[in-house]
C-alpha cells in the first residue's frame, strides 16, 4: 500500500529539492557560474578537510590548516564540497563530527584568498558557492555535530551553524566577527543563526561580534552541551560518546529521520506532511521494523 502511494505522491518544486541529491540553490539563472568559481578558488591553496569514516556509522570531518588556525583556502573550499557529496552517498553513515586540527576549530576564511577577491561580484560568487555547499551540508541525511575547540571564528562560527548541534570545550569561544571586517555572514551564517537562537539573540550577536565562551553559549542555546575535557583527543572521545545516544539503530532509519525532520523545517506544513508521509513508505515493512515488530514491544522502558 505504501508503495502504491509513493508512486501516486505529487512533490512540490521544494519537496523535490530535499529528495534529490546534490541540487544546488544557485544556478546559472541566478547569475551563479559554478566551474568559473571553481577555477578562482583552486589558485588559493594550504590546508586540507579530511574525512574519516568509522565502521560504527560515524563519520569525522577535519578542517586541517592549522598554521592558520585551520581557516578556509579556497582549495579547502574545493575539498569541502568533495566531502559533502562522498557522503550523501555513504549509505551506512549515521553521524558525523566536524571538528579542527590542533585544538582549534577554524578562523574562518584565508585572508589572503579575501584581499585577492576583492570585487563585489567575487564576494557574491564565493558566498554562492559557500552557500550551496553548507545547504548540501545541512541537508546530509547525517545526524551532525560540531565540535567546538579553541576559535570558531567568522566562517567557521558560520559552519557550526549548520550542523544540527554544537558541543564546545570549556575554554572554546564562538566570535562572528564580520562586522569588525566591514561585511556580513555570507555562508548562511545569519538565517541559521536566527532559527538557532532567535532573531534578538542573533541580532545582538552580530552586531556586538560578540565573544561567546563556553558559558554564555549554552545559557543562549547556541550549544547543547559544554564538554569535560579541553584535551583534544579526549574531547573527541567525550563528543562521540554524546552523539552515539542520537544513531543508535538502523542506517535507514536514523537518516529517515534526518530527512523528515529537514523537511519541516524548510517545507510548508501540508509539503512537509506528505514528505513524512514518503519517507515512511521507505522504513515501514522493512526490515529493522519487522525485527522490532517480532520482539512484541514498541520500546524499552
């Protein structure tokens, strides 16, 4: 029945957007040239994003340039992207880290790919393209964190953003400090900010560039949790504890998941509702709910 009523489901242009991998939000209809940025960013190189993949579904994503506190080279941004499309398509992934190499997590973009991008329309062109790629981010059927150590500044304050939560070290500050640069968050930084903590919370956080510690973070809700350890290694340990409570369970339905709770927050009500109702017809009858259902109870107490 349910697959009956998938192939008799009319999507909408958004829905369509979330179910198919690897749609942008800028084309060339927006002015959005993707191959000419690609060639600008790759004159800028240093730094790495390395991807580890752990065989308990949990992935670690490392912003490695640490002789600039792990800011973005335009290469990074290139490799950014690599990443983001690698794991909408690992299937077995639950869960993913985003942390910074050396007990840092990054600075934000490479001041030197910023002054040689000097024009308006090469600041358009970057934002596009940050944008797309931290939207794909976002939308990763992954259940992500951000692991805050050390700075999370300008950019990166904008990538733990798009992570579905944020853990921090207890001497880890968060600064979006584009005000003091003359420009704005441009990576999507502000929207998600706002659903994150509010529009008067995100207004005075912007406006004031303000430092946010350990502390403050959690009492304003940017941060789930202030972890234990400072250490690097231990704070690893310590957040991939904390995210295992969230992916315990079958792939399929734990990204299931992801994407119903994606789709009420970027679909309207009635758009959302039939994506929910999709996204069941994938789970239901299958096998982790034939395994539950044999065990003759809906939960553990």
């Amino acid at each position: 029945m349910a697959k009956s009523l998938l192939k008799t489901s009319s999507l909408s242009g958004r829905t369509k957007l979330l179910h198919q991998t690897g749609l942008s939000l800028y084309s060339t209809s927006h002015g959005f040239y993707e191959e000419e940025v690609k060639k600008t960013l790759q004159q800028f190189p240093g730094g790495s994003i390395d991807l580890q993949k752990e065989d308990n579904g949990i992935g670690i994503l490392t912003l490695n340039n640490p002789s600039k506190m792990n800011a973005f080279s335009g290469v990074m941004m290139l490799q950014l992207l690599e990443k983001v499309i690698e794991l909408e398509n690992w299937t077995e992934g639950k869960g993913l880290i985003v942390r910074g190499a050396k007990n840092t997590f990054s600075s934000g973009s490479d001041l030197n790919a910023v002054k040689s991008l000097g024009t308006p329309e090469d600041g358009m062109a970057v934002c596009m393209f940050m944008q797309n790629t931290l939207t794909r981010f976002m939308r990763l059927p992954l259940i992500s964190v951000a692991l805050v150590q050390g700075w999370a500044l300008g950019g990166g304050a904008e990538f733990t953003t798009a992570c579905d939560f944020r853990l921090m070290t207890p001497e880890s500050k968060i600064r979006f400090v584009h005000k003091e640069m003359g420009i704005i968050p441009s990576w999507g930084g502000t929207t998600r900010l706002v659903e994150i903590i509010g529009s008067r919370q995100a207004l005075k956080v912007l406006s004031g560039a303000l430092k946010l510690d350990s502390k403050n973070a959690l009492n304003i809700g940017m941060v789930e949790e202030v972890l234990q350890s400072s250490d690097e290694t231990k704070s690893l340990e310590e957040a991939q504890e904390w995210l295992k409570q969230f992916i315990q369970g079958p792939p399929e339905v734990i990204r299931a998941l992801k994407k119903s709770v994606c789709s009420g927050r970027e679909l309207y009500l009635e758009e959302a509702l039939q994506n929910e109702r999709d996204l069941l017809g994938t789970v239901w009858g299958g096998p982790a709910n034939l395994e539950a259902i044999a065990k003759k109870g809906k939960f553990n107490k």
